[in-house]
C-alpha cells in the first residue's frame, strides 16, 4: 500500500514534500489595510462573488512550522518561508466574506 500525506506517494511514505499533520506555526506578520478601486476590485472575483466594498488587506508574513515528528529541525530552511497574501472584500449570498485571489510563497513546501 503506497504511503505519504502529498505526492509523491511510495511504500514507505517518505517522499512527500510535505510532513503528515498537525503543523505548529511561529511568525511574523505585517498586515496592511487599503481601499482600492472599486472596479479593480470587482474585477478580481469570480462568478458567485459579488462586490461588496472596496476595502482590501495585505499580509507579509515570515513564517517557521514544525510537525509532530520534529523533522524540520534537521533541515530547517525547508520549514522557513515568506507569503504574501491578498484579501479583498466581497458577498456571498449577500453576506460579507474575504476573497483571496492572489498568494505568493518562496518555498516549495507550504
């Protein structure tokens, strides 16, 4: 029986990129909150997401996580990372929601 929490996966389960859950996170995290165009940002949702507002936010966050097995410390840029994420407002069946439509990471893992 083939093995691993992502692919690929093998007999003995060790080649997935990244470990088996739960993963425990330390970081550090800009948030910055904006009001951008309004038709930019109806621009970016998909169909059954409607524009609610123009307000939107950007995280830049440093991030570190370790799984259960503490195998990342033996290696531990593979479990160091920066992200960059994108919220804009929106509406779901009229109720107001977060629509990410962008996300940026450096590594392969996360």
């Amino acid at each position: 029986m083939l093995k691993g929490y992502t692919l690929p996966l093998t007999p003995k389960g060790t080649s997935s990129l990244a470990p088996m859950p739960p993963w425990h996170y330390v970081g550090t995290c800009l948030a910055i909150e904006y009001e951008a165009d309004p038709d930019a940002v109806a621009s970016f949702l998909p169909p059954g997401l409607e524009f609610h507002s123009p307000q939107c936010a950007v995280y830049f966050s440093d991030w570190q996580y370790a799984s259960e097995t503490g195998e990342e410390y033996l290696d531990p840029i593979r479990s160091q990372y920066h992200e960059m994420i994108l919220m804009i407002s929106a509406a779901f069946q009229g109720n107001p929601c977060a629509y990410c439509p962008l996300i940026w990471v450096d590594q392969d893992v996360p």
